[in-house]
C-alpha cells in the first residue's frame, strides 16, 4: 500500500538503501547491546540502540517487512520503557535485549536475502520481550503498543449524496506559531463543494491591544457537499488542537480523519517534553561519528563511500601543497643550475622525496579504520554457535581500535568468523568436560588485534582442549596427507590443520562444516599478503597469530632479476635465499629439478623459463634460488639471476587494461617510471614450463602462426627511454 | 566513445557537421607499413613516442607489454604484429597511439602519425566483400584522401575479444 | 518556480523516498541528515517546507521545530512532522513545538503529495 506509486526500479534502489543502512545500524546496535551487558547504559546509548531499531521499523514498514515491523515494533517498545525509566536495567533485561537484538539482525538479513525463516523464529523472545513489557505495566494488560486497537473506520468512505455540513471553526490565538493558515484551509473546503463563510471578527482587539501573531478572528462555514465527515475533519487535522472545531451533520462515521488510519496507533514514544532522554538539548558531537561511520564494513557496502576525520584529510591537503611548493622549488633550482652545479636541486630532491613519502602515509591514513566494525560482529556468532552446541563461552575483545586498510577490514571478516567457529566448535569443550578436567564450565576465547611495525598481529586464542596432536597425525596419515613413518615435530604436526580438507572434530558438525576448513583460512589470509601461525598445548588451548599487511595497496616486496626483466616478490612469501651447491640440485625423473636444503627437498622453478625470458641463468648455483612458501605450506625454490633489493611498492591492477596474466598479482612502477611485475607465487607453484627455447637469445614465440617479417626475432631495439611527443590530442 | 561504425550510420556527427546526413567525422590517421589507417579521433586520448615496455609474460606475440602512463599500467599492441605482418623493430621515431576502447585504456604502437582527417560521412566507402585477407572484421570502412586508400578500423572489433591467454601452455 | 522543500531525516532511505517522491511532482529538495545539519542547510538557503523525522542523533525532530520557530525567519514556514509514531503525544510534542502538521511513514507518495500540497500550495 504505501509504496504502491513507486515504480520497481525506485522501489529496489530504495530498499537496497536500506539494507545497507540497516547494516550499520545493526552493527550500531549490537556494539551498543553488548556494553550493556557489562555495564548499565546511559540515556545517551539507549536512544541510540532506540533510533536503530526505530529506523529499521520505519523502514521495513515502506516496504511491507510486516514481520519485521511487528518484531521491531515490540523491541522499541521495551527500549522506549527502557530508557523512559519505566523498566529498569538489570542483567535479565540486557540478556533479552542482546538477543532480541540477534533476532532482529537475522529477520533483516533474511528479509534481505528473501530467505524463508521457521515461523516461529521470533516468537519466544517476542514473548520474553512481552512479558517484560507486562510485567512493567503492572501485569493488567499488554503494553501500550499492542493494546491499542487499529482504527479502520475511515478506510470505507464510499462516495454518497451530498450533505450539508455546518462547521464552527474558532482557532485559538496562537494558531499562527505553527505556521498554518486559515485561508487555505477555507480554500481547501471550497474544493469539496459549495461554501458560505462567515466570519466572527468580534474578538478582534483594538490595535494597541493586539498580538500581531495571534489570531483573533473565527468562522462559521455551510458547506454543501459528497465527502465525509472524516475528509472535513482531515482539513483541520493539523489545527484541531489549536482551534474548538465543530462540524455537525448527521453523518455517522467517527469523525478523526488522520491519514495514519491503516497505521497503528502505537503511543510507544513518550513526549520529549516528560522525558529526559529526548531532551530537547543540542548535542552536536562530531567528533562521535567517524566511530560510528567505521562500523559500515558490511560485505555488501564495498563500494560505498569511505568516511573520514576531517583532521586526516586537512593533513593531507596541506602535505600535498608542501610537496607542489617543493616541487616549484626544485625546478625553479634546476633553471638556476648554471650558476649552482646543481647542489641545491640534489637539496630538492631529497625533501621533494622525504615529502613524497609523508604523502603516502597521509593518503593511506585515509583508508584506515579500526577493526572495531569486524570484532563486533564476533559476540553475535559466539552466541549463535555456542548455543548451538551447548557450550558457555565468554569472548574477550581487546584493540578494536587497532587501525587496519578498509579493504583488509572486508577481507577479515570471513577468516575471523570461520577461526572463531572453529575455536567454538572444537576448541572449547562442553560444560561437564571442562568441569571434569577442573576448568570452569565457562570457556574464554579470546580476540585482539595489535600493530607490529607495518602488519596487523591479530591473536584468537582459546582455553580449550587444544589440538591432539597423536590424533591429528592419525587423520593425516588415513587421509594420505603425511606417509606413515613420517618423523613430524609438534609444530609440524600443528601445521596438519592447514592441510587442505581437513577436519579434526570427532563429529562433522552443522557449525564448522564438513570440508570447508583451516587451509580456506590460511589461503584467505595469504590472499591479504599475510601469515597465519598456529601454537597448541593439549588439554590447555590454542593460539591462532594472525600477521597482515595493514593495506593492501602497498606491498614489501624483493625486486629479483631474470634475464632482462624485473620482478617482485612479496616478501611475506619469502623465507629465504640461498646460492645452492651443484651438489644440491637434483634432476627428478620426468622433468624438473629439486634443490636440497637442510635434507628437504624443494622444487625449482625456473623464472626464466616459465615466463619464457630470453638470456637469465639457467643454472642456479651461479644465480640464485628464492625459497618461498605457498599458502597451502609447500615450499618451493625459485631460480632467479640475482636479488636488486627490497622495496615498499605501490600494487597496481593490470586489470583495469588487461586480462589476468597467470603468475602475476599485479603490477608496480619502479623508480625509473618503467613497469615491473608481482609474482603471484600460489600460481607459480602451479605452472609449468612453458617454452623449450628459453636459452634462444630472441623473444620468439611457438604460439602464433609463422611470421611473415624476418624482424621479428627483434622486436624491442634497444631504444633509450624518454617519450618523444610529436602529436598530441584529446586529453592529456 | 563514438566508433567508426557509428558514424557511417550517419546518426552522430561532429561539431562541425552539416545539417542533413552529411555529417563530417574526423579521425586520426597514421601508417602501418605501406598502409594508411585511421581511427576515430574521440577515441585518441595522446599520442606519445615509443619507450620500452614492460613484457607481460606469455601472452600473444602482438602484445608487446605495459608501460606506465601516469601511474596507470596501459598494454602495447603492435598494430602491425595484429594484422599478421610481423612484429614493428620499434625505435624513438615510432608512435604509440593511446586510445580508450571498450573502458580500457590501450596503446596502439604504429610507424607514424599521419594526419587528422575530417571528411563528410557519405564519404565514407563500405569495404567490399574480400576473398580472404589480412583479417578484415576490424575494418569498417574505406576512405580515399587524394591517391591514397585510407582504411577505417573499428577497435571495438580489433579489441572486443581479449587477447586469448594461451591457457593451453601455462596449465596451472 | 519549483517550491523547495527540506527533507531532514537520519535514514537515506526515507530521504531519498521523499525527495524522489516530491522530485516527481515538481519540488525541489534539500537534504539534511538531522536536526544540526537541517539548521545549518537553512542557514544558507530558504525553503517553503521543511519535512522532518522526529528520532534523529545530534537534534531530534521537536527541537528542530522549537528552533526553527524561535527564529523569525522561520516562523511562518511550515514545518511537517514525518515519523512513524501516530501517537497523539507525539504529535502533541510536535504540535507544542511549533510543526505545522504530520505525515505518518511508511507513507503513500500519493498522500505525502496531498499534505505537502495543503501546507505549500
């Protein structure tokens, strides 16, 4: 109904403004839920927990989410109570409310999905939220809320005869303070028939006597026409408590004429007047809402704009008008060099770059935010999970604060709520077997983030059984993961759980899955360019390290060369290098080459020939192998000529421009403007060899047909760098 | 972006234009070889000289690599080395065009730069039906400046299929 | 000329559904995200009607309507209360402050349309 004249293309923009509104807002709400459980919450915390679940209703109720609107409805009476006094705050109460705040993200997310949920889904914390509800008003009846009963009279008004109405409108004086006029309610009446007027200027006092703002004057009017009473009623509908109105006719509807009539009538906010949580104060607090914009990182919002403490982005305006004074500067120096031997451009250049470098930080500043808005999501899972199971868990969060790239934040959530599933569901044990092995019914899993230089350190650590290690060798070795006889060492056999597939519950359970394991984790994290790290004692508990990029938009990385062309490598990926003794490198049958180090055998993959680059080393003792190590753990040797050093790079898409290329991440641009390439080292373990005649000096390629130009074995000539611009058009 | 195609339909036209359908079109031509082309102008975005690139690993031979245009990775393509004639020996007196095509940014490298051409739409000649030539989908039309036989190429056509990534040898 | 008109809601949803609503019948809309920042957009441009939530962070509906009515320049500009509450205290509190009349949402476009029109003919 209410949205009947919006067409589908609007409606569907507007409710996707919704749902992502509702994502913040739920965010919003359980952050605020969750200190209540802890601590009782001031006026200020509860009419912001109301405004969420009120927006959410008024929302839903656009369009036609009756069953969340019912249940949102039910949820801000309690909180209208709540935070008028009426019910007081104690730990029940805050236990309802947490999970009536549960409850409510999981209607908003099914609405939003379109996913069915039980019927009964809602009903039992309904009924909780109800029976507070009652119990405050005195166990007599319903709340206000339910209680009041729908007005529907005036939704039949079929068109009938013409009636004549008399109708006495005497406004009181101070009619004008809220800005309404009289003459267009008159006009108003004039459009439903035929009118007389009249009016009773006899109140008008003499003009020493008179309010300019009040008004003085009434009217009597005879109207002559089809509509109701309700539609004559409605006219004055935002004046009859300013006026005494009277219309008198014999028609018999119910004369209220409010155009809520299909709305209840829920009376569930008190006047702000009788209430000191909505005092009329102003209370402008910018500084309050950059925390509160972090909490926008839903998955569905990655697009969305990025707010941002104004304090950062004047830092930034101001560094770069430093860097285009420096900038002037120095070219101004360099026209001057004549005189100077250009001492004072090399001055330049050093500012220009410890400028340039500030620049960066600034403009990376920018994307930060704090992990607050994953780590809130964790107390909602942690309910959900543990009550499946049967367990009692307390999480702990510490450095929500700890400032993390926008997009690490997305990236986090789902390696988080897998791990802390994980630590829920075969970590902590059930109540009576970790009352039986003297540890309280209660287990602690506990969640913190940290800065360590350039990275994230983001620990989950449980008390619970911890990892069994004589078990876990078992699993591996049924499922062929490691040989029988393989000598592991405890970290070695830690490590298992990463292993592809691998499920260590006794029980496949509903909560952590069947298949979809640690070594999704572990590539997720590797995907964000970090590490993840596993330390167990067994009866005690684990500790998951995780270590990440704080962006992802710059990488540390290891500028290698292969013959002539340059490349990054991740450093993260990196473990070590090392010149190998010929002794050391070993042909395997059927192609291929390994490298002992420290009696492990490692695969060589040669750069040179997998990218098909014409003139590198071709054997390793007299370059360099680069061992690094996969996401899945395997470690490999690459072959490269030599190692140029390491740098902070700037990551580029190719694919803006192009297609995936397999090997390469991504792209950099060097010092000198040129391009370099980033190794993807997860698709470099999986290529093979591409080209026999890597040795033959001469980019020529098997893949095309046979060239028609006896150039070609040539193509890039060498040609000093420096554009020559001969034509330009269109927009530089 | 207008391409060539469009604006034999006639419906778009420059500035310039006439009123009626003979609208004038403008477009930039240069020479690859022997052979005079010429794209649309709205799709230029600079033009700058030849300076090495960067090698993408295995991808097709026309493919030259990226270079940086101011902080954006832009691929090289060798015009000459797409119509099967064998790769340009590149030195500073050849030209890399910079267009925009189908939302990518690319670079077109060709021997020169000829001219800007503006010529009336009705000008514009169909290519005829060809018995089997340099591949002849990318050519939308034909113009004739003087002597010369100017050919009209439609990147779209040229880069609508993304060159292929020759799965086949890089098996992962 | 298009009357213009000064929707102040903390929803985007709501806001973008009355602007779109009334973008449609010819108004022009202003924008504001709440009490505070609805002061600050009538600092610097007039409007015939403000439209306004009442739950919002920063200045609530009602204290939006005290002030603005506490400044000439706004005395007589009508001022509609749009919120979900139907609740006669509500409307009393609104009523008290100043506000020139109220919209219940969700709300039809249709009857958005027919109040606006009354209060901004």
């Amino acid at each position: 109904m209410s949205d009947s004249s919006f067409g589908a293309n609007e409606l569907d923009r507007f409710r996707a403004t919704f749902f992502e509104e509702c994502a913040e807002l739920i965010a919003d709400m359980e952050s605020r839920l969750s200190c209540m459980l802890t601590e009782t919450a001031d006026s200020e915390e509860l009419n912001a927990i109301f405004r969420a679940v009120h927006s959410i209703k008024a929302g839903a109720g656009a369009f036609g989410l009756k069953r969340l609107v019912t249940f949102s409805h039910t949820f801000e009476a309690l909180l209208d109570w709540l935070r008028d006094g009426r019910i007081a705050q104690d730990e029940r109460v805050a236990t309802i409310l947490v999970k009536a705040g549960d409850i409510l993200a999981a209607l908003v997310e099914a609405a939003q999905q379109g996913k069915e949920i039980a019927a009964d889904f809602e009903t039992e914390i309904a009924n909780e939220l109800h029976g507070l509800l009652e119990e405050a008003s005195g166990g007599t009846s319903t709340h206000r809320a339910k209680a009041e009963p729908k007005s529907t009279s005036e939704s039949v008004t079929p068109a009938k005869a013409t009636v004549d109405y008399r109708i006495s409108f005497s406004p009181h004086a101070e009619l004008f303070r809220h800005a309404n006029e009289p003459l267009l309610l008159i006009k108003e009446l004039e459009r439903f028939g035929t009118l007389h007027t009249f009016c009773d200027t006899s109140k008008l006092p003499s003009l020493a006597a008179m309010e300019p703002e009040d008004a003085y004057f009434s009217w009597t009017f005879e109207l002559s026409t089809n509509r109701s009473k309700a539609d004559i009623a409605e006219v004055f509908e935002f004046v009859d408590q300013d006026c005494i109105l009277d219309i008198s006719e014999s028609a018999e509807e119910e004369a209220f004429g409010l155009f809520d009539d299909d709305e209840p009538k829920a009376l569930n906010e008190p006047a702000p007047d009788s209430s000191p949580a909505v005092a009329p104060t102003i209370e402008h607090k910018p500084a309050a809402e950059p925390a509160q914009k972090a909490q926008s990182g839903a998955k569905s919002n990655a697009n969305a704009t990025i707010r941002v403490d104004l304090a950062r982005i004047d830092r930034l305006v101001n560094m770069v008008g430093e860097l285009v004074i420096t900038q002037a500067m120095l070219a101004q120096q360099i026209i001057d060099q004549g005189k100077d031997q250009g001492q004072q451009a090399i001055q330049g250049h050093e500012d220009l770059a410890v400028l340039t470098r500030e620049l960066q930080e600034c403009v990376m500043a920018i994307r930060m935010q704090p992990v607050k808005s994953v780590f809130q999501r964790m107390p909602r899972l942690v309910r959900e999970v543990a009550g499946k199971l049967n367990k009692q868990v307390n999480l702990v969060t510490h450095g929500e604060q700890t400032e993390v790239d926008k997009t690490v934040i997305e990236e986090l959530a789902d390696p988080l709520t897998h791990m802390i599933r994980n630590s829920i569901d075969h970590g902590i044990e059930t109540p009576d077997v970790r009352i039986a092995a003297g540890k309280p019914a209660e287990g602690k899993i506990v969640l913190s983030a940290a800065h360590v230089g350039s990275n994230i350190l983001i620990h989950i650590s449980d008390d619970g059984a911890g990892i069994n290690r004589e078990r876990l060798l078992k699993k591996a070795i049924e499922k062929g993961i490691v040989t029988p006889n393989a000598n592991l060492s405890d970290e070695e056999i830690d490590e298992l759980i990463f292993a592809p597939g691998f499920s260590t519950a006794a029980a496949v359970t509903d909560v952590s899955g069947r298949g979809v394991g640690m070594d999704v984790v572990r590539r997720n994290i590797v995907g964000l360019g970090g590490r993840i790290q596993v330390q167990s004692t067994f009866g005690k508990g684990t500790r998951f390290t995780l270590i990440i990029p704080l962006t992802l938009a710059v990488l540390d990385g290891m500028i290698v060369a292969s013959g002539s062309e340059k490349y990054i490598l991740p450093l993260t990926s990196i473990i070590e290098s090392f010149r190998p003794d010929k002794s050391q490198v070993r042909e395997i049958t059927g192609g291929g080459q390994v490298a002992s180090i420290r009696g492990e055998y490692v695969r060589l993959v040669y750069l040179c020939k997998i990218f098909d680059v014409p003139g590198a080393v071709l054997e390793p003792w007299k370059g360099l192998v680069v061992l690094v190590e996969t996401a899945s753990g395997n470690k490999l040797g690459i072959v490269v000529d030599e190692l140029i050093g390491q740098q902070q790079v700037v990551i580029k898409s190719l694919l803006d421009n192009f297609t995936p290329v397999p090997g390469i991440s991504g792209a950099t641009i060097l010092g000198n403007g040129r391009v370099a390439l980033i190794l993807d080292i997860e698709q470099l373990a999986g290529m093979t060899e591409r080209r026999r005649h890597a040795t033959i000096d001469g980019r020529l390629s098997g893949s095309k047909p046979a060239l028609l130009d006896d150039q070609a074995s040539q193509p890039h000539s060498d040609v000093d760098d420096g554009a020559l611009p001969r034509l330009a058009v269109g927009s530089r | 972006m207008r391409s060539a195609q469009d604006m034999m339909s006639g419906s778009q036209g420059n500035a310039q234009g006439h009123e009626h359908s003979t609208k004038t079109v403008q477009f930039i031509s240069f020479r690859v070889g022997e052979q005079e082309f010429a794209i649309d102008i709205m799709a230029v975005r600079e033009i700058k000289g030849w300076t090495d690139t960067t090698t993408l690993p295995n991808q097709e031979e026309y493919l030259l690599g990226v270079l940086n245009l101011r902080g954006t990775i832009v691929p090289i393509y060798d015009l000459r080395c797409r119509f099967g004639l064998g790769l340009t020996v590149a030195t500073r007196s050849h030209v890399v065009i910079i267009v925009s095509v189908l939302d990518r940014t690319i670079g077109l490298l060709v021997d020169a730069v000829s001219d800007i051409l503006t010529v009336n739409s009705n000008e514009i000649r169909p290519v005829p039906e060809m018995e089997k030539s340099v591949s002849n989908e990318f050519l939308s039309g034909l113009i004739t400046i003087g002597e010369t036989m100017v050919v009209l190429l439609s990147l779209e056509t040229l880069f609508a299929q993304r060159p292929s990534e020759d799965a086949s040898a890089v098996a992962a | 000329m298009a009357k213009r008109v000064l929707t102040v809601d903390d929803s985007k949803t709501m806001r973008d559904m009355v602007s779109f609503t009334l973008k449609g019948a010819g108004f022009e809309v202003v924008e504001a995200e709440d009490g505070v920042k609805a002061l600050s957009v009538l600092e610097r441009t007039n409007v015939d009607l403000v439209i306004t939530d009442i739950n919002m962070p920063n200045m609530d509906g009602v204290t939006l309507v005290k002030q603005l009515r506490a400044k000439p320049s706004h005395k007589s500009t009508p001022i509609l209360i749009l919120t979900t509450e139907g609740g006669e205290d509500k409307k009393a509190a609104g009523r008290a402050a100043g506000a020139t009349g109220w919209i219940v949402k969700p709300f039809a476009p249709d009857k958005l349309l027919q109040v606006v029109t009354k209060v901004c003919p």
